[in-house]
C-alpha cells in the first residue's frame, strides 16, 4: 500500500520526506562530525571546483564552436549580407550580443567577411559565365578577309589569323 501512496505524492513532497530523513540522520551525529559533513556539503573541494570549471569551460567551447558553424552555414545558403540580428533571428538564438561578438571573432579571424556597417557574408566564387559557343570558322575568316580588304589589316596579319582559326 506505500508504493501506491508514493505513485500520487508530488516532487515537492517527496524531496520534503527526504529532506527529513536527511535531517534526521544529521541529528544523530555528533558535533564534530555534523560540522565536518556540513562543511563538505556546502563547498565543494579545489579538486572539485577546478574539474567543474574545466568541464563548463569545454561545453562553452563546444557550444560556440557549433554556433559559429551555424552562423557558417547560414550565410553560405543565405548568400546575403546580414546583420547579426537577422543572423540572430534565423536562428532564433535570442541573444543578438553573443552572435555579433561570435561574427567579429570570426571576421577577424578571417572566416567570414562584413561591410562597413556591420553587414556579415561569406564570398563565394562567382560562377563561371559559360564561354561563347565556337563561331563558325568560315565566318570567321571571312571577317578577317574582309577587315584585309578594306586595308584595316596586312595580307600577314590575315593569314596569321586565319591559321589561328584554323588551328594549324
């Protein structure tokens, strides 16, 4: 019958009857003791704090290391020049200061670029405009002759020209 009463009891309940316990426990120890396992309870060791700093230290990198690939990413598909409240907004990150501190590490750093009023993008090689489909070779030519016979051109420059259309 306990189990089932506990199924319907609440998280406050519950961490109350523990905190009693955990009290009650306490009650039984002597001074020195108490003193000594209250201490321990309440600051945590050198040891302790350094591994917890290193351990948040390295989810905060972790952390901006992948927001600053987002921030890649986005700009890249976007091909447009945003300012770090629309960088924000897309990715609905909801802090506009740490996207524009991580957009001028990254500018600095040379990874993504900005205009001069604080527009971010990264430069994309423009494609290649598809060369000019190969005219007709006789056309060719016959505008050379042409340009010959008017006397724009000598006879050598013709038939140097000529050779070149012609691939000899």
């Amino acid at each position: 019958m306990g189990f089932i009463k506990d199924l319907f009891k609440s998280d406050q309940e519950k961490a109350d009857e523990m905190s009693d316990k955990l009290v009650a426990k306490l009650q039984g120890l002597d001074q020195p003791d108490y003193d000594k396992l209250s201490k321990d309870l309440e600051t945590p060791s050198p040891e302790e704090q350094e591994a917890s700093r290193i351990k948040t230290e390295k989810a905060e990198a972790k952390r901006k290391k992948e927001m600053t690939k987002t921030i890649k990413k986005l700009l890249k598909d976007k091909a447009v020049k945003m300012p770090a409240s629309d960088i924000d907004a897309h990715l609905k990150h909801q802090n506009v200061d740490e996207i524009k501190e991580l957009c001028e590490e990254m500018y600095h750093n040379g990874e993504i670029s900005r205009t001069g009023n604080y527009r971010y993008f990264i430069l994309t090689e423009e494609k290649k405009k598809p060369k000019k489909a190969a005219s007709d070779p006789t056309v060719e030519i016959r505008k050379y002759a042409k340009l010959r016979d008017d006397g724009l051109i000598t006879e050598e420059e013709y038939q140097a020209k000529k050779k070149e259309i012609l691939g000899l």
